[in-house]
C-alpha cells in the first residue's frame, strides 16, 4: 500500500514529533486536535522544532517551510476520511483510545490503517474497538520522535500479516528502524529498561548507595547516556508508575511491582522535570569536598597492582599504618574485614570502566576510612561510589538483570538478537544493545555475577537465564545470531 496522506491525531509531545516526521519524509500530513487551543498549542511545537533544526543548520528555511506546508491541521476528525494511514498519539487511557478507534473506523474509508502510538497499553484491546482488527497495528515512536531512530511495529494476533512489512518499510521511508514485535506489555524497550529504572530506586530506598552515586557509576561506570534517576526524572515519574503497573498486571513477578519511593514521589506531585523536581531538583549548594592532607593506605588481596601504582604516583605510599585498607573486589568483602585485627579500615574497592570506583564499606567500615578511600580515588581521577557491601555493588546490580531480561526475552522467541540490540540501542541512546554488552564483558563473568546476585537476593529473576547458563557451560562466547 503507498501511503501518501497520513493523519495525526493528538498533537502533544508525541503526536506533534511525529507529524513532523512524516512530513519531512515528504509525506502530506494531516494533524488533528481536540479543540482550537491545542491546535494552535500542537502548530508551536512543530514550529518550534523545525525552526531549532534550521538554527542548527540541520534545515533549509526552504525546507522548513516545505515542511510546514504538508502538514494541514483540523479540529474535526471527520477530515480523515481520505487519509492512509492515521497515528493516534492521545493520552495514554485505554477508553480514550478505544471511543477514538471506534470513530476513526466510521470515518475512514476501508482500506486505512489504524495505529497507535501507546506505549504501554495493549494494542489488541484498541483494535478491538473496531470492526478492522486486521488493519490495526502499533507504531511506537521515541521521544522525541524526530531524533530517536527507533519505530517498534506491533502487531496483534488479528492483525494482517501483510501489513506488518508494509509498515515497517514505511518506518524505513521516514528513515527509522522498524522492529516488528508482538503485543505484549512494554513491547522490546520499555520491558527492559523500565523494570532496571525501578531496581534503581528499590535499591536507593534499600539504601544501597546516594542517588548520584548510583547515577555516576550507571553514566560514567558503565556509559549509559543518563544516570537512572535522571532518566527518570526525563520520562516523568507518573509515566513510569503507570508503566511498570501495567508490566506487574500482566507479569505478576514482584520486580515488576512499582517501587513503593516511585508512589510517593508521584504521590507527592514531584514527577521530575515536567513538575520541577523528581529524584532531582532539590539540590543544596554542592559543598567544597573536605580536602585529607596526608593519607595512608594498603593494598590487600588480589589485582592489587595497577590502583597501588596510580596511588604511588599521585604521592601515595602504602604503609604498615594505614588510614584505610583497600581491597579490589566484586563481591562483598565482609569476610576479609573480619579476618583483620581492624576491620574498621577495610574498604572495598572495584573500578567500573576506568572511571568510577565502586568503594564497598561494610557494617564495621569507619567513617574515617571510607571518606580516606573516597579521597585518594578523587585524587587519582576516578568519580568515588560510595555503596554497601552487598553482591553486585551498585553497577552489576543494575547491569546484570537488565542483561539476563533481554536473554530471557529473545529465549521467549519474543525478538530476535539484532532487534533487541537495535531497540536498545536507538529506543535509549545506549552505547551498545544488551546483547553486545554482555559479549564484552563475558559472558561467564555475568553468568558468575548473577549467580552471586542470586544468592545475596534470593530473587528468581536473578537466576541465570538457562540460556546464558548453558552457553557459559559449552564454553561458547558468543550468541548464536541468526
Ligand atoms: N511522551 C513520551 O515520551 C512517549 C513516548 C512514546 C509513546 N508515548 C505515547 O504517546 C501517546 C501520547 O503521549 P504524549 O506524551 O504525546 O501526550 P501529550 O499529553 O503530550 O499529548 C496528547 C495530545 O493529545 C491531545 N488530545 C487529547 N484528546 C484528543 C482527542 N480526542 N483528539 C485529538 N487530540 C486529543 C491533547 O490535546 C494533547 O495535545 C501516549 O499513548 C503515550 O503513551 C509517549
């Protein structure tokens, strides 16, 4: 099917983005409001949007103003007979959603294809308002939708096969990359990032490590593009609250529950930057760090070299006396404390991606040694973690289960291993898909880590995924791709 006049109904953060998509593939656009106000609300934000393009010499104001001209705006939905295709980006309440379906299907001619733009709502329940539940699908655009490279196609198990290529080559023609899913709960990327964004605040209420500690060691540690807490202050919290319920409604596994800080926070009203303050926003004055003058260390225990060397360099010397203890570790050290005649300056210490060290202080670690530990870290260029001595540390608490999802979710025949990695990829901004990050890192060593995760949290879903396992076990590094 050729689709030359699509339609947009909702022209807020999304629908706007996406109108705007369309027509700069060339493609005339119909956008549609509720009423004269939103309208002239949704003609700004593309204005607005195309006109920054131009500022930065990504457009022509020739081409802008081609743009522009594709894009008719209405309040009445009754202009979309015509149209090949409309894209619903209103609020995401299903009986909303489903009065809006059951219209357009009166409207449109026959042969129009539905499809919305839900993120979390179930695309069979929409296409069910309609007596054309073959010609429903989900298209589901990043924010915001003019930069981010990622379309999930999604279809139901009514809708025509046929129309699911026919789609994602239109995604193609917009220039984005289309993976085609099926309808479950938080379709490829919202069922993998969502569920690590609420372990980062079960983990903060625990009190595992500082909110900003656990943002620099996931940003600089690991190379994410946002901290967790950041990132989620971006999505708004209410919007992540409702999401993971919707995941928890259909998965029942208790990770997915919301975290119980996420309730009060929305609760509250403070749902990150679109109310002003989130996890951030309430920040006080950062304080001049306390300078150590002379700090003395020890190195203990195994892979010890390389931080004593750097610590030398800075002017450190070990000594018989020291301040603090150090010892490199991925696991808790507790055991290693107990065993000295002064576990108060035993710290952990395990450097994530030569840019953050992660500093473990057990129960008997002193203030003293911990703020020593922190000190010569800062000193020798890494951004100090401070967190508990609990397996994982901060950043494979984190890291791990989000790996272990995704090779649960391709093991469900869910997606394939490229689509995830795409998904990840250009659905979040991440540097690498899970996929490819867990071949870095090795694929025993995530096994061996979740392991221990497991057995700290006894939480099923830390369990290595039988794949993972049985790879490590047949000694094979790599995942077999299609
Ligand atoms: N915001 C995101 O990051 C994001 C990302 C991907 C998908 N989505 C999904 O996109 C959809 C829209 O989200 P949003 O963030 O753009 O919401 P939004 O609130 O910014 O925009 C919704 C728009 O729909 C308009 N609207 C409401 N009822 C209407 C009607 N009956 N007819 C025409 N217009 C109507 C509103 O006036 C508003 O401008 C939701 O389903 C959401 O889950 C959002």
């Amino acid at each position: 099917m050729a689709f030359e006049m699509v339609a947009v109904v909702g022209l807020g953060t999304m629908g706007a983005g996406i109108a705007e998509v369309f027509a700069r593939a060339g493609l005339r656009v119909i956008g549609v409001e509720a009423d004269a106000d939103a309208l002239a609300t949704g003609r700004g934000h593309v204005e607005r949007s195309t006109q920054r393009a131009v500022d930065r010499g990504r457009l022509s104001g020739g081409e802008r103003d081609a743009i522009l001209g594709r894009i008719t705006l209405t309040t009445s939905r009754e202009d979309l007979r015509e149209a090949d295709l409309v894209v619903e980006a209103i609020p995401e309440v299903l009986d909303y959603k489903r009065s809006l379906f059951a219209d357009l299907d009166r409207i449109c001619k026959p042969e129009t294809v539905l499809a919305t733009n839900t993120s979390s709502l179930p695309v069979t329940a929409i296409a069910a308002a309609t007596g054309r539940q073959g010609r429903v699908i989900g298209m589901h655009f990043f924010n915001p939708a003019p930069v981010m490279g990622l379309v999930e196609v999604v279809s139901t198990v009514l809708t025509d096969p046929a129309l699911v290529p026919e789609i994602s080559e239109l995604a193609r023609r917009l220039g984005k990359t289309p993976v085609a899913v099926g309808d479950r709960a938080g379709f490829v990327v919202n069922r993998l990032l969502l569920p690590y964004l609420n372990q980062a605040a079960v983990l903060l209420e625990q009190g595992l490590a500082r909110r900003d500690d656990i943002d620099a060691a996931m940003r600089l540690g690991v190379g994410l593009p946002m901290g967790p807490f950041a990132l989620l202050d971006l999505i708004g919290l209410d919007t992540a609250y409702e999401v993971m319920g919707v995941l928890f409604d259909e998965t029942r596994d208790r990770r997915h529950a919301p975290a119980p800080l996420l309730r009060e926070l929305v609760s509250a009203r403070l749902l990150g930057r679109k109310s002003g303050r989130g996890f951030h926003g309430d920040e006080p004055r950062p304080r001049e760090p306390d300078r150590s003058t002379v700090i003395t260390f020890e190195m203990a225990g195994e892979g010890a070299d390389e931080l004593t060397e750097r610590l030398r360099t800075a002017g450190f010397k070990p000594s018989a006396d020291p301040d603090v203890i150090l010892r490199p570790a991925d696991r808790p050290v507790i055991e290693h404390a107990v065993r000295l005649q002064d576990p108060a300056r035993l710290v952990g210490v395990r450097v994530v991606g030569n840019r953050v060290a992660e500093l473990a202080a057990t129960v008997l670690t002193s203030q003293a040694a911990a703020r020593a530990a922190r000190d010569l870290m800062t000193v020798i260029g890494l951004t100090p973690v401070a967190c508990r001595d609990r397996a994982g540390f901060v950043t494979d608490a984190l890291l791990y289960p989000y790996l272990n999802d995704a090779v649960r979710m391709y093991d469900t025949g869910y997606a394939s291993i490229g689509d995830i990695d795409a998904a990840m990829r250009l659905g979040c901004g991440y540097p690498a898909g899970p996929f490819e990050t867990l071949e870095s890192i090795g694929l025993a060593v995530v096994r061996d880590g979740l392991r221990a995760l497991y057995a700290e949290y006894r939480e099923p879903a830390y369990a290595p995924a039988p794949l993972l396992d049985q790879l490590v076990t047949a000694g094979v590094h790599v995942f077999p791709r299609a």
